[in-house]
C-alpha cells in the first residue's frame, strides 16, 4: 500500500520512484513509466518452489500467508505453477497480521488435522516467526512435515530473536544468490565495521536488500550525472483556495523524463550482480535453495531459469532438468531426518475416512449391505469388494483408519446411480469409494481410481438353443462350401495329373476315352477309401499320389470328427450373434440397473423405449423368458463379473458372443490428486498376486462356475481356412510333377520338334505332339516286362500310327485312340524297318528312301 501511494506521487511529479524491497507483484500491474524496481519480484521465487516440491514427489501443499495485499498477491502467482505440475492446493490458511497466540494455535491444530504435511510460509519475518515458533509447540515440526519458506522471510531470519530459530530446524528456504566477489568482499568488512562501531550492541549482517540498496543508489547517481543537472526546477500547479493540501500543490519535474530515460539504460555489475531494468525492474536470476541448521543455513542447490534445480549453478546445462540425478544436496528435515517425507499421512488423531459403498438389492455377492429392522442403520456391510478393500488395507505401509458409509436414504434405499455415488467423492462428502465401481474415462475426470482388481469387459449376454436339427442333409454340415468346392476340384485335378503322368506306360490308363475318363475319375476320388485298385508306376505318379493321399486322409478324419460331434453332440448356438441384429429387429436389451452401460446403449443408437433395466439375476432371467415379444429382452449388455455370476446359475441356458467391448474393471475412488490412491494401487498388487486374493474369491463365487461357458461362441464347420496349407502343398507338387514330365517328354522328342516345317501353324504342331503323346512309350520298362517283340520288329516310338497295315507284320499295331483311323488332309507316315516317317510338317530328308508320303487330299 505504501509503495502504491509513493508510485502515485512519482506519477504525479514525474518523478523516478526506485525501490529495493517492494517485491510484490501486483506492483508490475500499474505499469508506471517512473517505477523502478531494484529488486526481483517476488513472482519469480513460486518456479522455484514449483521445482522442489515436484523434485521430491509431493502431491498436495498448503500456502500459509498473511491476509494483506504482501501476502495476498503471491497466491495467485504460485497456485498457478503449482497446477502446471497438477499438485493440489486443498487447503489456504490466512493469518491476519494482527492475529495472537491463540488463533494461530487454531489454525495451525487445523492443518494438523488434515493429510498434507507440506506447508509454504509466506508472511513478513515477524508474523513468520511467531507462526513457526507456534508449529514446533503443538507438533508440527516433528518428522514427516516439510516446511518452505519464501524469499522475504529466507532472507531475514537471522534477524530474528535467537530463542525463536529453534522452531526453524530442518526447513527449506528461498533466496536470490549473490555471486561472490572482491568488491563484494571489501565492501562487506568496511560496512560491518562501520556498522559496529555505530552500533556497538547490535550483530547485524548485510543481506541482499542492503545490496540492493546500495546498488539502486549507485544507478540513481550514474543516471544523474548522465542526464545532468541543469534544469532541475519543478513546473508549479496554479491551485486555489486555503483548503489546498500539500500534495496537490506538487509540482511537475522537467528533468524527470531525463532520468527516466538514463535509468533504462543503466546497465553495470554491482555488488548484487548484474544490475539493469527490463520493463522497470531487475531480470529474475539465479536463486539458491537453503536448509536451516542450527544457527545457521547450509546451501542445498540452486534454481536457474534456464536449468530449474541443481546443486551447482556453475555446471548448468539443457539435460540438467532431465537428468534423473538427485538436484540436490542432503538435507535434514524437521525431527532430524535425513529420509525424505512423503508429504502427506493419515491423521490418527482426526477423524477416520468415510468411505462410502454403494446399495443393492441384487448382485449382492459383490456389496452386500445389512439393515436393523428397528434403527434404520447399517448393521453390517460386506461382499467381495469390501473383503478385497479390507486385505488391500492391511497391506498399507501405514495404518489408515476408515469407516464405511452406505450411500442411502433414511429409509434404506439407493440414493442414486453409481455416478452420483462417485460424484460424492468429488464434492468431498466421502473420502473415498469401495464397491463395483468400474472404470471409465468420463468419471476420471474428477476422482482418480486405483489399479482395477477384478477382470474387464462389456459384453452380450443372449440366450441359446440347440441348433441340432437332425435331417437328411446334415452329411454336408461339417465342410463349408468352399471346402466342398475346393476339394472337388482337386480330385478331378489329381486325377488329371496322374492320367498323365502314367498314360504312357501304364495299360490301365489306356484305351478308349470315355475308359480313360473314367478311369482317371475312379482312381482319384478312390483315393477317399483308399480303394483304388490301378497300379501306378512312374515315380512321378506316385510322389503325386502319396501326397494326395495324406490330403485325403486328413481331410477324411476331420469330417469324421465333425459330423460324429454334428450327430452326437447337443449343439446350443446363441439366439442373437451380434448386437447390430437387436438394432435392425429393434428387439428389447436389458442393463444392470444404476449402471453406466446404460449410456452405452443410447450411445449405440438404442431407443430408450427398447432399453429394461434389471437388478437381480432373477429380474434377468425372468426378463428373458418373457422375449422382446413379450415385454421382455432378446438380450443384456453387462459387465463380464456380473455375467459370469449370472451363468454359473443359470448355467448351459446364456451364452455371451462378439464383440467384448474394453472397460478396466472394478477399481477404488478417491479424490483427484489424492496420494492414498497410488499407495492403495501398489497395495492392490500385493493382494492379487498373493494367496489372498483366491481365498476371497472363493468364499463369495465357489459354486459360481460353469464348464460350458465360452465367451466365443463359433461355427461347427471346417472351412478352407484350416486346410488351405495341405491344398497348398497338393497343388504345387502336381503342377511341379506335370512340369518335370513335359520336360522330360520334349527333350525325348526335340529331334521332331527340330524337324517341324517352320510355315506350319502352332496349333498343327501340337496336334502332332499330342499325338506322339498318345502312343504307348514302348521303350518304358513296364511294356519291355508284358510284350515281348520280334527282333526284328523295331518299331519306332515315336510313329503316329499307319495308314493301312504296316510294312512290316512283325510289328503289332497300336492299340491307341485314333491310331487306326486319321482323317484327311492330314498326312500320315509309313514306318519301315524302325525308320520313321514324317509328315509335311517335317522336310524330307534325302537320305530316308524308304520313306513313302501319301497325300490324302490329292489322291496319292
């Protein structure tokens, strides 16, 4: 206040107003051109304090601060770092200036009363010390609380009265750093001897207001000189009348612009350190971080702008604040510790914590609450979640004393849905929430949840029925279409492939081509019995075959499996296979009453009309039996501990199907930002990777089984999908086997290819290369074995067949298709004494006189 009315003056005047130890950052809103300030604002500091509260993990502080504008103005300013780093400030206690021993006392047995233990103390030296003079009375200096203090009262407690720096063992403090110097140095003995020798009985040292002041008046003599001294009259105000104050009757400066203008550009090291104004006042610098021992303080690191906390200044770089490295030095706490305190703790000697759980009248394995008939009240509250609550408890490294608080009316009933019940906890009527409150993102918003203990998920309870209708096409259930497609074409393939592969040298894949035909077909699908009788005698052939065969065998023992479980097996398929079906049908879904799977459903695009709720297992069933027809539901969108409850009674009559829709599980509530949940988190892992947890399962869902449950409910039939591999592996050794034969086959016949008439067209070519296929490879061993021939019957292998009879008897006719008969214009050869003969396609050859041409379509 005095500094606002000196600013106004030097407005007035146009006078530089220039102060060392108005620090309050309200002062920078008036934004006068003639106020300078010579010392940093007391903003700066609340960055700082910022850094070591989150340094050392702390989640909540309480500011304690004197009710005036001194006091007042910081707030703003460090409630607003703090938030940045999302600790909580649950608590501000104001102390007026003028308040005594006793209503400090009040105040302070207050915050005793509450959990955090870390307090920031920003007041003028003299109330400051009285507040903590008071604190070390009644406890509060003990171990486990964390005490800060702010720049105005760090940089003055050693003036205070020695019987009162005991209450300051062990707390933390915030001031400017002033670098160490020669100046500084002399500077310091002449003014303490000075000092002495003027005050004989008083032991004073220079802190940094001194330096500051010092510093200021040096910059108002530099700027004076610069901007000289001629014109230093004041401009008088003409203001009549005798009732003229004083003040009004100031006049208006010339030279002030001047100064103005000099003292924004001073800029030199003073004894304080670099000194020059930015926008009127010093640049935030390099603070140090000290702790109170005995006497005197220790320095415990530094806070720089650039870097935030370390423990030299000097060695500062861009990691340092990334750096997991502690950022400090050791430091004694209050009663003597040097173990860190976690900032907060459960007062025992206040009241216990209200933990409320919510009412029910179905479920009750999960929270069950127990009335008096004649009180109205709570007699006795358990479940599994209250069971698990209890073992999480007992595992705490402290001891937290709590009470459960059922979230009812006077008459017994719920009180409201289970998001009222959680916004309870955000309103600070209960301390916390235990119950099958699971976890979802829009409640987080205002309460924090611990780990989940139970499993997660949302899904679709629907009935079933059992689809096993016996008729008499049920043979083709076990294969899916495409299955039965696939493998019919595969058997004809195979049997093409073989028909190949032996129709040379094999008799039994010869004769005429309906025999053929059939033959192949016989031989393939046979292979289902493994009754065919037709032997096969290239090596190709029976890689082929030998493939097949274990492709068959497969295929056979799973539709043997399949259709025996399609016949004796009961097989109960759900009525309902995806939640979309409900919204086309627009059928009836049903939801656990007070739950939040309610706004799922109208999220979904569900009618409200079409939306029952229920609150035991009974309303359930019931509702099910009833249908969507009837004024019942066709199904129940509900959480996975909940369904499985509901099937272990009503086991082998519910199934659930796709999709499961994700949710966290059943987790505690506590208040945003409260340490207990991190604490109660860890404690949960405890319990649910021990022993303990089974036995609290067992004791309320023993008999809560059922065998057949399968949350995935699936077709019976074999698809391609499981068999696409073997049909895979089939294929490309057939087609590798036909690729190897005709290989084989035209390299035995590249003499003929070479001798081919390059003016004939593709197609007669491979009419005759078909048709010296369709000749019996007589040189194979298999016809060398059954026919013996003359010896002098060398008939060529590789002859067409004859027009007429042979020239030569011995050697017998061709029993293939077509070789008898060869229509015109096509030519046929003579064989002779094994030569062959061409046809036009191949060029005559001089040197074969045996061979005679015959030309159908010209008469020869």
């Amino acid at each position: 206040m005095q500094a606002n009315f000196v600013i106004s003056l030097g407005n007035k005047s146009q006078v530089p107003i220039i102060s060392f130890s108005a620090t309050s950052p309200s002062l920078t809103s008036l934004k006068s051109p003639y106020f300078f300030r010579a010392a940093q604002s007391g903003s700066f500091q609340v960055n700082a304090i910022r850094d070591i509260v989150e340094e050392f993990g702390w989640r909540e502080v309480v500011p304690i601060y004197i009710d005036n504008l001194f006091g007042e103005t910081l707030i703003p300013y460090l409630a607003a770092a703090l938030q940045e780093i999302n600790i909580r400030v649950p608590y501000l206690s104001v102390i007026p200036e003028s308040a005594d021993d006793d209503l400090i006392a009040k105040e302070l047995y207050k915050l005793m009363n509450n959990q955090t233990r870390v307090f920031i103390v920003h007041a003028t030296m003299s109330l400051g010390s009285r507040i903590l003079v008071k604190a070390e009375e009644i406890g509060l200096m003990s171990e486990g609380y964390v005490w800060i203090m702010t720049d105005s009262m760090t940089t003055l407690w050693r003036s205070i009265d020695s019987s009162a720096i005991n209450a300051l063992q062990g707390i933390l403090g915030v001031k400017s750093y002033v670098p160490k110097s020669k100046e500084l140095e002399n500077f310091t003995v002449r003014w303490k001897r000075k000092f002495q020798s003027d005050n004989p009985n008083v032991n004073a040292e220079m802190n940094i207001i001194g330096l500051w002041a010092y510093d200021a008046t040096f910059a108002v003599a530099r700027a004076v000189e610069n901007a000289g001294t001629a014109n230093l009259r004041f401009n008088r105000t003409n203001i009549s009348g005798s009732g003229a104050t004083d003040l009004e009757t100031l006049g208006v400066s010339q030279n002030g612009p001047r100064l103005i203008k000099e003292l924004s550009k001073i800029n030199f090291t003073g004894l304080s350190g670099d000194f020059h104004f930015v926008n009127g006042q010093l640049e935030s610098s390099v603070f140090q971080i000290v702790n109170v021992n005995g006497n005197g303080e220790r320095r415990v690191g530094f806070w720089t702008p650039q870097s935030g906390l370390v423990k030299d200044w000097k060695s500062t770089n861009t990691s340092a604040k990334s750096s997991s490295k502690p950022k400090l030095g050791p430091i004694i706490w209050p009663g003597d510790t040097n173990s860190v305190p976690k900032g907060w703790k459960i007062p025992v000697e206040g009241k216990k914590l209200q933990i409320g759980v919510p009412v029910k009248d179905g479920f009750t394995e999960f929270v069950k609450v127990t009335w008096d008939s004649n009180s109205k009240k709570a007699k006795s509250i358990g479940g599994y979640c209250i069971d698990v609550f209890d073992a999480v408890m007992r595992k705490m490294p402290y001891p937290v004393p709590y009470e459960y608080v059922p979230f009812a009316t006077p008459e017994g009933n719920a009180a409201g849905s289970y998001n009222d019940l959680v916004d309870q906890v955000f309103y600070g009527i209960y301390d916390g929430v235990v119950g099958d409150i699971t976890i979802v993102a829009n409640r987080s918003l205002y309460v924090d949840y611990t780990l989940p203990y139970t499993e997660s998920g949302v899904s679709l309870l629907v009935p079933v029925r059992d689809n096993n209708k016996k008729n008499a096409w049920v043979f083709l259930q076990p294969l899916t279409s495409d299955l039965w497609v696939t493998s019919g074409c595969f058997f004809v393939f195979i049997g093409f492939v073989v028909w190949v592969l032996e129709h040379r040298i094999n008799e039994d894949f010869r004769g005429p081509p309906a025999h053929q035909v059939g033959t192949s077909f016989w031989f393939s699908f046979s292979t289902m019995v493994f009754a065919h009788r037709e032997k096969v005698v290239s090596n190709l052939g029976r890689f082929v075959v030998i493939i097949w065969c274990f492709v068959v065998l497969v295929l056979t023992q799973s539709y043997t499996a399949s259709l025996t479980s399609l016949l004796t097996v009961e097989q109960l398929q759900p009525t309902v296979t995806d939640i979309n079906q409900l919204l086309k049908r627009r059928e009836s879904v049903g939801f656990l009453s007070a739950s939040f799977v309610k706004d799922m459903l109208l999220g979904m695009k569900f009618d409200e009309s079409h939306i029952k709720k229920y609150g035991t297992l009974e309303e359930l069933h019931d509702l099910f039996t009833e249908g969507s027809a009837n004024g019942g539901i066709s199904a129940a969108l509900d959480e996975i501990p909940y369904i499985r409850l509901f099937l272990s009674k009503y086991c082998g009559k519910y199934t659930t199907v796709k999709p499961t829709f994700k949710t966290d599980g059943f987790g505690f509530v506590f208040p945003k930002g409260s340490p207990l949940a991190a604490d109660v988190s860890r404690a949960i892992l405890n319990v649910t990777q021990g022993d303990e947890m089974q036995k609290i399962h067992n004791k309320w869902f023993n008999n809560a089984t059922c065998p057949d449950f399968d949350p995935t409910v699936s077709s019976n039939s074999l698809g391609l999908e499981s068999f696409w591999g073997l049909f895979l592996i089939a294929g490309v050794a057939s087609i590798s086997a036909l690729i190897i034969f005709a290989a084989m086959f035209l390299y035995e016949q590249k003499h003929v290819l070479f001798q081919f008439n390059p003016e004939n067209s593709v197609w007669r070519k491979v009419r005759t290369v078909s048709r010296i296929f369709d000749q019996k490879d007589v040189s194979s061993h298999t016809f060398k074995k059954t026919e013996p021939r003359d010896a002098s019957c060398h008939c060529s292998v590789h002859s067409i067949g004859a027009y007429g009879s042979s020239t030569n008897t011995n050697c017998p006719p061709s029993p293939s298709v077509g070789s008898n008969q060869i229509d015109p214009p096509d030519l046929v050869f003579v064989v002779e004494q094994g030569s062959v003969t061409d046809s036009p396609d191949i060029p005559p050859s001089p040197e074969r006189s045996s061979i005679e041409f015959a030309d159908h379509s010209h008469g020869q």
